[in-house]
C-alpha cells in the first residue's frame, strides 16, 4: 500500500524530531516501540498535535490580554 503524501510528510517529520529530541539510535529505538507504537508518523501527529496546542495556549492568553487592558482602559 503506497502511503500518502501526508503520511510521508509526519514521518519524516516525526523521524527529525525523534532524532534532534534524542539522537542516540538505541534511544530512538525504545521510544519509538513504547510510545509511538513503531512507527514515525505517529511520533509526527504528537509534535503537530503539540504545536497546534501552543498556538492554541498564545491565542488564549493574548485574547484575554486584550479584553483586559481594554477592560481596564
């Protein structure tokens, strides 16, 4: 089954960050079976899933910064 090109891109993006995170083979390894079940595109989906949720944390915050400085202005 050929993957997608949305599956091409989360694995390599998960196999870069596994190994910038990491960058020992062994270690990358271990985590890779334990917590992402073996495959890079799901160690992709955690780091996209963790970046859309900092973004969605800096929304948040910078939206009630501005409904209380005009609160208090």
């Amino acid at each position: 089954m050929p993957l997608s090109l949305t599956d091409t891109i989360l694995s390599g993006a998960g196999k870069l960050y596994l190994q910038l995170r990491l960058r020992k083979k062994e270690i990358i390894a271990r985590e890779l079976s334990i917590k992402y079940e073996g495959q890079y595109r799901n160690a992709g989906l955690t780091l996209l899933f963790d970046i859309f949720m900092a973004l969605a944390v800096v929304t948040v915050v910078g939206l009630i910064a501005v409904i209380l400085y005009f609160a208090t202005a």
